[in-house]
C-alpha cells in the first residue's frame, strides 16, 4: 500500500508538472495517463516527451517526442509492425518501449482495442473514417460519419 501511495503521489507531481510545461506552449497539451498490468504510469508531456512512473515511484524518460496523444500495445503487437503514417508527413505514430509498447500520435487520439487493433481517424477524406489496424497492417475502415453530420441522427 506505501508503494502505491508513493507512485501516486510521484505520478500528481509528474502530472502538475507536465501541465506547467505545456502551459508555456502554443499548441494543446499532451493528453493521456495510461496505467499497465503491473501499475507503472505513463503520461505524454508536449514539453519533453513520454515518461513512467514504475511501481516504486522511479521516474523514466522512454521518447524525447513531444506528440499529443497515446495509447497502450499490452501484447507488443505494434513494436514491429509498420505503423499507419500521413502520405504528406503531417502526422505520424510512432512505437515506444515494450512490455508494453506504447504508441504516440501527434495529431489525434488512438486506441488498441480488446481484439488487438489499432483504431485511429482519419479525417482526410471527404468523409470522417474510424480506420482499424491489424498488427499484419491490413486496414479497413471501422466507422464513418458525414462531415455534414451534426448530432444524433
């Protein structure tokens, strides 16, 4: 119980400290606090990059990368795979560590979900898409919704 008091009390001051980084920027702060099988804590700081908080309360650097979103590869499926990348370079996603891999986007959030996928949108099109990712990298689309949509429908 003292250790996880510790890596709470660890993962408050990573974050007030995360927010008073990206307070100085321009653009939104780093969005996510991601916690594995085991309890170590990630979070995704826009000012210099992702961290952990292990059990113990020991803070790491994993990416100097200061994008804006994450999500959790619990199977390390993604560690290797080709991951989805804007034809145009404006976005990217790239894999961080392993046991878990956590993926980092810079422009949108993204998920694994409880089959292994990666789900992520893809707002390009002339219709906003829900894309879900194979970790073989087949892609296809999962949802979609009208630009024109508004509300429920």
């Amino acid at each position: 119980m003292q250790t996880l008091h510790h890596a709470f009390c660890h993962l408050v001051l990573g974050v007030a400290a995360a927010c008073l980084l990206a307070g100085s920027a321009l653009a939104h702060p780093g969005s996510g606090i991601l916690v594995d099988r085991l309890g170590q804590v990630y979070f995704i700081d826009t000012g210099s990059g992702l961290w952990k908080i292990d059990t113990r309360g020991g803070l790491s650097h994993l990416s100097p990368l200061r994008n804006h979103w994450l999500a959790m590869d619990p199977n390390d499926l993604f560690q290797q795979s080709r991951l989805p990348t804007d034809p145009g370079r404006d976005w990217v996603i790239t894999a961080a560590g392993s046991n878990p891999t956590i993926l980092i986007s810079t422009d949108f959030p993204l998920v694994i979900g409880q089959d292994g996928n990666l789900y992520y949108p893809s707002v390009r099109e002339r219709d906003r898409r829900i894309l879900r990712q194979t970790a073989a990298g087949a892609i296809t689309t999962f949802a979609t919704l009208a630009r024109a949509a508004k509300g429920q429908q």
